[in-house]
C-alpha cells in the first residue's frame, strides 16, 4: 500500500512538473512589463525631461546671470555662488540613453525620420552639456553596454564637428523618409518643420564656433538653398515646447509656492532697457510694483527692476521694500495655463526670431550676403509676434533701435535685441553673450567671483570619482575646473 502510494505521488509530482516546464516561459511573462520599446513611447518622454530640467536651471540661473531677472532674498545665486549646478549634466546624459535607443530602434527598423528626430535631438542635448561645461564625454558616452565605462572627455571642437555633421545627416535623411513620427510633443510628426529645426540649429552652431571657425561658406550653403535646407519661416516654426492647461504637464513655475515665485524680481538691467525703448514687452515680462499694480489708470503703473546681486538686507529692502520691487509677468505663474499663458510660457529650444538675428548678424559681418538691415527688423518683429503685442511704427525710429551706425553700433543693436526676445529661453541668452559680449552687463553688485560673471558650470563633484582620470585631462586641457574657465568657442 505505501509503495503504491509513492508510485502515484512520484507519478502526480513528474506530471506536474512537466506541465510546469512546457509553459514555463509563458506563464512567468508580466504583461504589464513590455520587454520592448517603441520610438513613440521614448520621444515624449526624454524631451519633455530636458526641456523641463532646462527650465529650471534657466529659472534658477540662466534668466539671473544675463540679468533678466533678479533676486530678492535668497541672493547667492545672484552674487555668483553657484557651486556645482549638475541639472543640464544629469538630464542631458540619462536621456541620451532612451535617445540613443531610438537611433538604434530606427536602424533596425529602417525608421529614416526616427532616426533624423533622434539625431537633431542628440545634437541639441551635447550642445547644452557642452555649451555649459567645455569639454564633455561625446563619442564613448552611453556606451556602457559595449563595455565603455570610463567615457573620455572629447574637446569642444570635435563635439561641434559631430554635432554639426549629425545635423546635416538629419536634414538629408527626413528628405526622403517615408515613415511617421509617432508621440512627437513638438511637431507633431511634422517632418518638413523637423528639417526646418535642423538647419536653423546648424545655422546658431556655426555662428557659435564663428569666432574659432571659417564658418561663412557653411551659412551661406543652407540660406541660399532653402529646398535643399529648409530654415524657420515664421514664429509657426519655433520648436518650443508647449505645456498643458491641467496636471501634470503645466508650466514648471505654475505649480511653485508663491514665497518662492516672488524671491525673482525684474532686473534693473533689463527694465532700464526696456523703458528706455519704450518697449511693451515690458508689461508681460514683469509687473508693476506691488504697490501700483492694481491702479485704476495704467499710467499710474511702475516699474522698477533691482540691481543684481545685491546682499540679502540691501536686496530686501531695495526702493522701500518688495512692494516697490516688480515682480515677474502673470503669464510666466498664476496665468500660465490661460490661452494667453499657453502661447507665451512654453519651453522654447530655438525660435524664429532669433535666427534672424543669427542672420543679421551673419550677413552684417559678411559671413553671408543679404540685407542685413531686414533680418534685425524681421527679429524684432518676431519676438514682439511671439508675445502678441505691437510696439507702433514709432518704436522702430528711436536711434537706440533703428538700424543706422557704425558696424560696431549695429551689431550692438543686433545683440541687445536678441538678448531681450531671449527672455526665459532656456539658457541660451548665457551661451550667446558669452561668445559676444553683447551687451555690456556690469558683474553684480557684492558678487563672490572676483568681479568676474560666470560663463561656465564646474563639472559635477561625483564624476572625480567616478570618471577621474578623463575628468582630469579635461581640466588639463581647459586650465581650470572654475566658473571663469571659457571654453574652446569663448574667445572675447
């Protein structure tokens, strides 16, 4: 009896064993955990991360350090203690990742314009990580998986080759693709504004290395052959990045306590400009002085920027107090999610209005031939579309805005003007006055760095030990690992 019933067990535990096996695989997959991916699941995704991590550090520092924008309490960012900022660093490198994966789901897949999105996207990330640190890990970075732990950091100069050359890949490859582009947040899957972004990010890349390159021949292959390298035509081309109304994709400073909105107030430097200009701008970028804001009469309305950089108790008290400071425009907070605040507080990568001062620039220079004159024109027409107001025929007759001087004076027109239609895009008024000085901007008042404004991030701190070795050679390379080191573009 007992070896019948260890006959029947032993028979029971081979047939359940076997039963277990021929389906084992099947039974132990989670369908709530896809082991692939789409290209349409990994755009939106990494976009949306550097777009928002850019926003920040443009909130934080970049608005700051142009003098755009001021602080109030608070102040060490404003006297240039900055120590380590690793927000572009960190979002530019774990995104690359899933950027990475689309190139190689596009490969396999022969997705030709997945591919070109993926590059154009790639180039953009490099170049805020470059732009903002120097030298950086580019041609072993995220290549872990082919046993490259210790990336090298490549120079400058060969990033901007490698960029500009993926560019150029990018507009050839969506040419002829025939494949869509699915979960595209900025486009829409539309492929000719996709070439259009491509060319006019080679068109800022090439007048950003202008300084170190003969670049000219370059620019003017792609503005005088607009089939072949189709550019911004309209602020309908801008690749910004465009929030929702409701949770959880709204503007980044919707959703901050008002104590922490309200440490930024108007830089002096801009609102003097601005006034001086008589520029409407002026009322959507800041608003009147608490104590005037809600006046019957707007004419009754003041506007007072403070000074960057001033010590915690002189800021704070500046004018008689934060009720006589003005604070940052409504679109830009409480109204960010209004129809008003939904075409204005978008995470902008590259505008219209800022090519053509790239082409102004370029053409006053002689890098390119064209009328100069109707690029600046054509910018600033631009920037004040974007906001939806007009200045009036007279704004444009004022000697600090028409386009009348010496070289000199209309390059410092272009300048000025770029600057301001770069209000709070992204960190590239920083990149673009590094390289030319434009404008003149005076080290904030009780800054901590030697009277010097800042034109470089420090590397993060962990990468000493996590990539010694080739952090130190970068180092070696650039001089120091301070906020003055300039690199390899920063000439002036």
């Amino acid at each position: 009896m007992k070896n019948s019933l260890s006959k029947i067990l032993l028979t029971s535990t081979v047939l359940l064993v076997g039963a277990c096996t021929s389906d084992f695989e099947e039974i132990n997959k989670n369908p709530n955990s896809p082991t692939e991916v789409t290209t349409q699941l990994l755009l939106p995704q990494a976009l949306r991360d550097v777009v928002n991590s850019l926003m920040g550090e443009t909130w934080g520092i970049g608005n700051i350090v142009v003098q755009h924008t001021a602080k109030n309490q608070f102040v060490n960012e404003d006297r240039y203690l900055w120590g380590e900022r690793n927000n572009i660093w960190n979002a530019v490198y774990e995104n690359l990742r899933d950027i990475n994966n689309i190139l190689v789901i596009a490969e396999e897949d022969g997705l030709s314009n997945n591919k070109a999105v993926a590059l154009i996207l790639k180039s953009w990330m490099f170049s805020l990580a470059t732009d903002a640190y120097g030298d950086i890990p580019y041609s072993e970075a995220i290549k872990a998986k082919e046993g490259i732990n210790y990336a090298k950091y490549d120079t400058q100069e060969s990033i901007y080759q490698g960029i500009l050359a993926d560019l150029a890949t990018a507009n050839t490859l969506l040419a002829t693709g025939k494949d869509g582009i699915s979960g595209d947040p900025l486009f829409s899957g539309d492929v000719l504004k996709w070439r259009k972004f491509s060319n006019s990010l080679r068109l800022r890349y090439l007048m950003r290395i202008s300084d170190r390159k003969s670049v000219g021949a370059d620019i003017a292959a792609i503005v005088s052959n607009p089939s072949a390298s189709p550019i911004f035509t309209s602020n309908a081309d801008n690749a910004a990045y465009t929030y929702a109304a409701t949770a959880p994709d709204q503007f980044p400073e919707y959703t901050d306590r008002i104590g922490s909105f309200n440490e930024f107030r108007a830089s002096k430097t801009l609102v003097d400009w601005l006034k001086d200009r008589n520029d409407p701008r002026l009322k959507i970028f800041f608003r009147p002085t608490p104590a005037t804001e809600n006046t019957p009469d707007p004419l009754d309305d003041v506007f007072v920027g403070i000074p960057n950089g001033l010590g915690d108790v002189e800021a704070q008290t500046f004018n008689g107090g934060q009720q006589f400071q003005s604070r940052i425009g409504s679109l830009f907070y409480e109204n960010a999610i209004t129809a008003a605040g939904l075409s204005v507080a978008k995470g902008v990568i590259m505008n219209y209005a800022e090519l053509q001062f790239i082409l102004a620039e370029a053409t006053e220079k002689g890098l390119i031939t064209g009328n100069a004159e109707a690029y600046y024109l054509e910018g600033v027409k631009a920037s004040f579309s974007f906001y939806n107001t007009d200045p009036g025929a007279s704004y444009y007759t004022q000697p600090n805005v028409a386009y009348t001087g010496t070289k000199t004076e209309k390059l410092t027109k272009i300048g000025e003007q770029k600057w301001s239609a770069l209000f709070y895009n992204g960190l590239e008024s920083w990149f673009d006055w590094r390289r030319t000085n434009i404008p003149v901007l005076t080290p904030s008042v009780t800054n901590q760095n030697n009277n010097k404004i800042p034109v470089r991030f420090i590397y993060p701190i962990i990468e000493q030990a996590l990539n010694g070795t080739n952090r130190t050679a970068a180092v070696s390379r650039q001089g120091t690992d301070d906020l003055n080191a300039k690199v390899w573009w920063d000439v002036n």
